[in-house]
C-alpha cells in the first residue's frame, strides 16, 4: 500500500511529496490510508524523541546535511537522550546543562568510562 505525505518547508515555501510504501497483514479493509496514517503516528516515543532532537538538539537548524552527517549525528543525539534518562534526568536540557558544568568527566562518568 502507498501513502503520500505532503510537507511545506517553512523558508522555501516550496511543497515536497513523499512516499512511503507499508507492508501489513491487515485486509485491504483494515488497512485505509487513514488508518495506516494513525498507527504510524501513533507510537509517542517515536514522536518524543523526534520532539527532543527538534527543540533541544535543534536539529531543523542543523548544517550537517551532506553524506552520513546527518545519519551519525542523529545516532550520537540518541545515545545523549538514552544516556541522560539511565541516569534519572526527566529533563534532556537540564541534564546537557549538568553534563556541560563538568564537560571532561560528567559525560564520561554516565557513559561509565571512567
């Protein structure tokens, strides 16, 4: 099944369609764009972490576009936000803010390499 997802960039005004192709047990029935649509949506952790890395990270400011930049970059912000909420940190920023009073040792000591 195909469904199409249209998005407006916020500088170029410019409207992009993409595609993405879904493989599910559900009978054609079960399984309208609309309903494909809400599952995909549907999982908040996905979404968080999305959130997370587009305030905290600022990830839409980010210049890294270019090979595997953007790929590695987005692995190291996982592993940040995994990282700091092992520790107990309910706050990503407040725990980049406490990592950064101490930026030899803190993020060493949460990764357990010291």
């Amino acid at each position: 099944m195909k469904i199409h997802r249209y998005r407006t960039g916020i500088e170029s005004g410019k409207t992009t369609r993409q595609t993405i192709y879904a493989i599910t047990d559900m009978t054609s029935r079960q399984a309208s764009p609309q309903r494909l649509g809400q599952l995909a949506r549907g999982h908040p952790g996905i979404e968080f972490v999305h959130h997370v890395r587009d305030t905290t990270f600022a990830k839409d400011a980010s210049k890294i576009r270019t090979g595997h930049g953007p790929a590695n970059i987005a692995t190291l912000r996982n592993l940040e936000v995994k990282t700091l909420r092992d520790a107990g940190h309910h706050s990503i920023a407040a725990g980049l803010r406490q990592a950064s009073y101490t930026p030899f040792t803190r993020p060493l000591d949460l990764l357990g390499l010291t």
